[in-house]
C-alpha cells in the first residue's frame, strides 16, 4: 500500500509572510528570530512564505512564539490571524464566519 500526501495548509504561507511584515522584519532577520542558520535564513523564509519550502513543527512552533498565535492559528485554513501582531497575549486567532472568537 502506498502513502497518501498528506494535505497541507493552503494558507500558511500567506499567514508567515503576514507575521514578518507586522514585525517589521526582514526575512534574513526573521530567520535569525527563528534559529534558523545564517548563511540559508532568508532562502528558507523565503521558501515558507512562497509556499514551495514546509516549515518543520519545530520552526512553527517559533512562529507561534514569536507571534503569540497559537500553532493551530497558522495551520487552519478556517482561522485568521489577529489583525495586532505580536498578540498582547497567545491568541487562538479569529475563526471566520459565526461565532468568530479570539
């Protein structure tokens, strides 16, 4: 038996490249910020915010922390970001259509 792909979220890069620009950052500093190496820091977030590179769970889980969004914030499609980044506060995003929350 063969190994499905498993499905990726369709909005993730757009969420990462949406954290750095409320940061101020460029992505050179923003890999620094993740703990990314040096010398491929900008080409990984570059990758991350074109969509053509997958940000490893460790990675996320820095976005998340920097960002002050919970991780499932950045991986479900059905949520947006908080429009003030960096959260005063970890935040679970803003759940589109009814009963939106954050």
């Amino acid at each position: 038996m063969g190994a499905s792909a498993r499905t990726r979220p369709k909005r993730l890069s757009v969420k990462l490249l949406q954290i750095r620009e409320a940061l101020g950052l460029s992505q050179s500093q923003m890999g620094k910020r993740l703990g990314l190496d040096a010398e491929f820091a900008r080409n990984y977030v570059s990758g991350y915010e074109r969509g053509t590179r997958e940000p490893t769970l460790e990675v996320l889980l820095r976005y998340s922390e920097i960002s002050r969004c919970w991780i499932n914030a950045l991986v479900d499609d059905r949520v947006d970001l908080p429009t003030k980044l960096p959260s005063s506060r970890m935040s679970e995003g803003i759940r589109q259509g009814k009963g939106s929350r954050t």
